[in-house]
C-alpha cells in the first residue's frame, strides 16, 4: 500500500521526463536507455499502435532520421529522437549505407545482410577491410527539425561471424585498436566507442540545456 510521504515506484515513473524514439528498432531502444540511464524513460513505436511506418526515402543518414524524427513528431506531443545507422565500408564505396537495415532486401534479417557484407568481401585482406559505423541522431517537435547530432566508430571487418552480443553488424565489426567484433566484445565496452553512443552524448548536452 503507498504510504502518504512515500511515493511508489509508479508515481515516481510519472515524474520522470520521457523520451519518444521514432524507431521499431528495439536493439536501439535498449541500448538507449541504457545509455541514458534510469532517470529517463525511453519509449519508442512499437509502443504506440497508432504511429505510422516511416518510409526511409533519403540518400543520407541525415535525411533519413530527419524524416522520422518530423513524420513522427507530428502525431504525439513533446520531442521525438529518431535514429538513422548504419555501417559503411570503404572497399564497397561506402555500402550498405543507408541500405544497412535492407542491404539483402526488404524484410531480411540481420543474418542475412552480415552475410551477405561477408560473401561480396571474400578474399579481401585486412589492410582493405576498412569500415565504420554511423549514427545521425534527429530531435524533431511538431513536425519540425530542432536538432542534428552525429557520431562515428572507425573499424574493420573481420572475415567471418564472431560472437554473439549486440545486434544487426555487430558480429563481424571489429572497432580500432581491439581485435575482438562488436558482438564479442562486451555492451559497455561498446557503449564507450560507439558511433550511437558519441551522437547520444552531444543529444544529452542539447537536451540538459534546454531543459534548464
Ligand atoms: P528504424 O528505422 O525503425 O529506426 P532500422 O533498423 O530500420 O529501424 P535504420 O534504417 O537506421 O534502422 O538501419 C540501421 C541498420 O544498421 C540496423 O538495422 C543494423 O543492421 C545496422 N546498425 C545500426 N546500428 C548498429 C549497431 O550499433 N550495431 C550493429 N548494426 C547496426
């Protein structure tokens, strides 16, 4: 039963600020709120059946979180974050790019897109296996742009699948100076380095300032 001078945990979590991410991705959920940690709420589409889907029909990572984070905006209130990644290697001109979530076509699973990544780079020696990963993070209020933030993690691929932590490339994403993947090496030491986390960091300043 709550007492009068003790709140619940529940009425506490109604004091809490909240943040709406325009994304159906939950591995970015979740590793968003990981990284804002327990004094924000995050909560993001699959949450709120009424929200449509975004069609990503930008070139740019900048393009594409705009568009989600202003499509979406538009039908809650308050400020939405919307989260455009994704991985690019250099001896592929920079592909999947904006492709990263589709690169094996629509619907297809992570699985198939790593291997896919794996397959087109077969035979090429690590010197040439450069890539990063990209992150454009987009705030948006009543359908309008306030804010752009960006953040890198340089790299490169090994030549198969290893481990099994994080999501989507993880696995074969091997960040400067570690010669362990993405999804071998541990979340934190993830969330120290990468290109979600930097773009995440410059958001927190933004979003401290305004709140002020
Ligand atoms: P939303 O559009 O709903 O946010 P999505 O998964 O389609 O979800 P993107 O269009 O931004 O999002 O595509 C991002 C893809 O890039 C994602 O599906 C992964 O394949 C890859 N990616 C992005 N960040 C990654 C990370 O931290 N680790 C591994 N792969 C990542």
């Amino acid at each position: 039963m709550e007492s009068e001078n003790i709140p619940s945990a529940k009425s506490l979590a109604h004091e809490l600020p909240k943040i709406l991410l325009a994304t159906r991705n939950r591995h970015k959920t979740r590793e968003i709120q990981t990284m804002l940690g327990m004094g924000v709420i995050v909560t993001d589409a699959t949450e709120q059946a009424h929200l449509p889907e975004v069609e990503e029909t930008g070139f740019t990572f900048e393009a594409n979180s705009k568009l989600k984070a202003e499509v979406i905006s538009r039908h809650v209130s308050g400020i939405v974050l919307a989260d455009d990644s994704g991985l690019e290697v250099d001896a592929l001109g920079k592909e999947p790019g904006v492709y990263s979530a589709r690169y094996a076509g629509a619907g297809c699973t992570d699985e198939a897109n790593t291997a896919l990544v794996l397959r087109k780079m077969k035979g090429f020696p690590h010197e040439v296996r450069a890539a990063r990963f990209r992150c454009v993070l987009a705030v948006a209020e009543n359908g309008e742009t306030l804010a752009v933030f960006e953040g890198a993690v340089e790299g490169f691929l090994a030549h198969e699948v290893r481990g099994d932590g994080g999501f989507g490339y993880d696995p074969i994403f091997m960040p400067l100076g570690h010669d362990q993947t993405f999804g071998e090496l541990s979340s934190e030491i993830k969330h120290t380095m990468s290109h979600r986390s930097r773009a995440l960091e410059q958001f927190k300043e933004w979003w401290a300032a305004r709140r002020k």
